[in-house]
C-alpha cells in the first residue's frame, strides 16, 4: 500500500488527475480548434441556407455522450485540480494548478454555457430557408467563431498550465 501525501492525497492519485485533466483539456482545445481552423471556414463556403442546416445537425449531434463526457468530465477534473491547487497555494504548483483550472472552466466551460450555448439554440430556431438566412448565417458565424478561438485556446493553455504545474515543486 503506498503512503498518503500530507492532506491524505496519494501522489500517485494527484499525478492522474493532473494528466488526466490537462489530457481533456488539451482534447476540447483540439477540437474546438479544429472547428476555428476549418469546420467553421468550410461551413462558410455553403450557401448560407446549407451552412445553417449543416451547422444545426452539428449542434443537435455534439450533444451527446461522447462529447459531453469529454467536456463536462474535464471540467469536473478542472474542478478537483482546483482544490489541489488551493490547499497547495504556497507553491508554484498550486498557483499553476489554480490557473489552469480556472482558464479551463471559464474560457471552455463558461464561454460555452454563456454564449455558444445560447447562440446555437438561436440557430437551431432559424429558418435556413427565410429571405435574411444570409445575415443571420453571417451575424452567427462571424461571432461564433470569433470566441471559439478563445475556446480552443483556453484549452490549450490550461494543459500546458497543468502540465507545468505536474513539473514543478
């Protein structure tokens, strides 16, 4: 059996979570960016009528299991991270942990839930066929991906950050 660290935590149990966490995050960063870099700019290239439907059936589709694990699950790790980070606060580590928790839950998580969320139910209200489909194709891609940048690039700092928090005492 191996000894608990101080505050009953097992090193080897931090390390997991650690990776684990940063492994999630670097995941959702490397799909939303995947979306930024050519989901969104090939979507662009459709009619807008296309464009929307298309985009509607991704948003119907992404809301499934596989995809809410891997976002929710890392925030919920992020979470756990956090309160590593918080009763090691003192260390480097611990203010590593703190930031790459809290990049991760409000650049990926809250940008999500605040404005993607609410901007793809919107879209999957409108009409691909209406005479504004073009502005509203428009008005929605340009801000959607704008803020999925930063999506895709909180995920990726967040890993990096726990990862540096993984190498540093």
């Amino acid at each position: 059996m191996s000894r608990l660290a101080p505050g009953g935590f097992d090193g080897r149990m931090r390390t997991t979570l650690v990776i684990a966490a940063a492994i999630g995050a670097a995941l959702n960063g490397g799909v939303l960016y995947a979306f930024s870099s050519f989901v969104m700019p090939a979507l662009n290239r459709l009619d807008p009528a296309a464009a929307i439907t298309a985009m509607q059936s991704i948003n119907v589709t992404a809301v499934r299991p596989p995809f809410m694990l891997v976002l929710f699950g890392t925030a919920a790790l992020t979470v756990a991270t956090a309160v590593l980070g918080l009763r090691d606060w003192s260390t480097p580590a611990g203010k590593l942990l703190v930031a790459g928790s809290a990049i991760y839950l409000a650049g990926v998580i809250g940008l999500t839930m605040v404005y993607h969320v609410p901007l793809n139910n919107g879209l999957l209200t409108a009409d691909p066929a209406a005479a504004g489909a073009a502005r509203t194709w428009a008005d929605y891609a340009s801000g959607w991906t704008a803020l999925n940048h930063v999506r895709a690039a909180a995920g990726v700092l967040a890993s990096a950050l726990l990862i540096a928090a993984q190498t540093t005492r």
